[in-house]
C-alpha cells in the first residue's frame, strides 16, 4: 500500500494558490484513475484506488500547511505504513515553473509543511517536488506562494498535472525514472523528426543586386593572325584587275 500526500491549504480562499499545487496534482491523479470519493478522515480528506495494481490512498491535510504532520502521522499508524510508502507532494522554490524532481529522504529546506511531517514520521519519505519558480527575493517569498497561478502559467501547469497523472502508477509501484520519464512526455514531448530536406537555399539581401536572369555570354574565338603579303608590286596591281 501507497500514501500519496498533497500539500496545500485547505479552503476556496487558497484552492488556486502556487502553494496547494500539492493538492491540484492529487486532485488530477483522483479523477484520471476514478478512486473513490473525498471523504473526511484524519484530519483530511482521503480518496482510495488502485494504481498500476498498487492499493493506493491519497490524503490532503485540512489542518493547514503548518501542522500537515499531524494528518500524515495518523494515517500512517493507522495503515501501518513505514515512511517509506509514503510520498509527499509539494511546491518547490527552487525548481523553475513547471520542472519536476522526485528525492528520497533530506532536509525541509524551510517548508513549512515538510517540516511538519518531519516532526511526525521523521525524514525518510519521497517527495515529488514541483516547481514554482522563485520570486527572486526572500521578502517576496510569503505573498507569492499565496498568490493564484498567472493565466499566462494555466498551459504548463495542465501538462504538469497531465503528466502526473499518466505517471502515477508507476511512482505507486516504486518506479521514480519512469514516473519522470511520463511527466517529461507531457511538458517537454520530443519533436518530430519530418521529412528529409533540400540543403537550404541562400536567401538574397535587400541590397544585393539580383543574379543575372541570363547566364553570361562565351567569349569570340581569338582569330589567328593574317600571313605577310609576299607578292610583288606588279603581281597586286595584275590581281587587283582580275
């Protein structure tokens, strides 16, 4: 059995923050695969399924980010999970919008809801870190994470979501390349090779004169010199009568 966590705040007031992008990704893999409805138990709202053959039990903390711990700790005891079935899904500062790592074990790093669950099952479990970018300066921080995603960041945030989704079984089955390999399939598809082209042809400048329509002309054959006249002077003045 797996416990996937998602990481966010709960509410409408933060349902499109940057900072429940945790929570977007569980609610996507949710309704790709058909698990169960949301229902309230450990202090979150839970939903079970199966990926990939794995029984599987997504979990979103509605204790707010700060105290996560307390929601993932009951459930983990409750199904009798190590720290390592569980995996945490979470933003990440220091990762460009739309980039995804997975990493087992480490620090917080100052996440608030990382430190939590720290607190609760200790540091061994796997992380899906999702970028979000930075807002360049510390003091930005706060009001960024709690800020909405742009319009203009709707496109690959969907392909992020989408690839989480069509790779979930595969992190379910303890398979992280793979997982990453489906999400890259999604933001960063590769390009088709097409069809085999002509070399290319040199454009003309503005102002550069056009080539000539007409190829250049050959040049005359060089005529050979004429022979001296060797006849005498009555012999031209016969011939000239003739």
């Amino acid at each position: 059995m797996q416990l996937f966590v998602g990481l966010g705040n709960p509410g409408g007031k933060y349902a499109a923050n940057r900072h429940n992008i945790g929570f977007m990704a569980l609610d996507r893999i949710a309704e790709d695969h058909g698990f169960a409805p949301w229902r309230s138990k450990f202090q979150a709202e839970v939903s079970e399924g199966v990926l990939n053959g794995e029984k599987t039990i997504l979990l979103k903390p509605m204790t707010f980010m700060n105290l996560s711990g307390q929601s993932v700790g009951e459930a983990t005891r409750f199904y009798k999970l190590t720290p390592g079935d569980v995996t945490v899904f979470h933003d990440e500062l220091d990762l460009a919008p739309g980039k995804l790592k997975v990493k087992m074990g480490g620090g917080h790093a100052g996440h608030n809801g990382l430190r939590s669950i720290h607190q609760h099952i200790g540091a061994e479990y796997q992380r899906v870190r999702l970028g979000i970018g930075h807002p360049a300066h510390k003091d930005k921080v706060a009001p960024y994470v709690l800020s909405d995603f742009a319009k203009a960041e709707q496109g690959w945030l969907d392909d992020l979501m989408r690839g989480i989704a069509d790779g979930a079984g595969h992190l379910a089955k303890g398979d992280p390349a793979k997982f990453m390999n489906a999400v890259a399939l999604r933001t960063a598809p590769p390009r088709s090779s097409g069809g085999s082209r002509g070399p290319a042809k040199t454009p003309v400048r503005a102002d550069e004169p056009a080539p000539a329509s007409n190829p250049e002309k050959p040049r005359a054959t060089p005529q050979p010199d004429p022979e001296p006249d060797t006849r005498s002077a009555l012999q031209r003045l016969a011939d000239k009568f003739r």
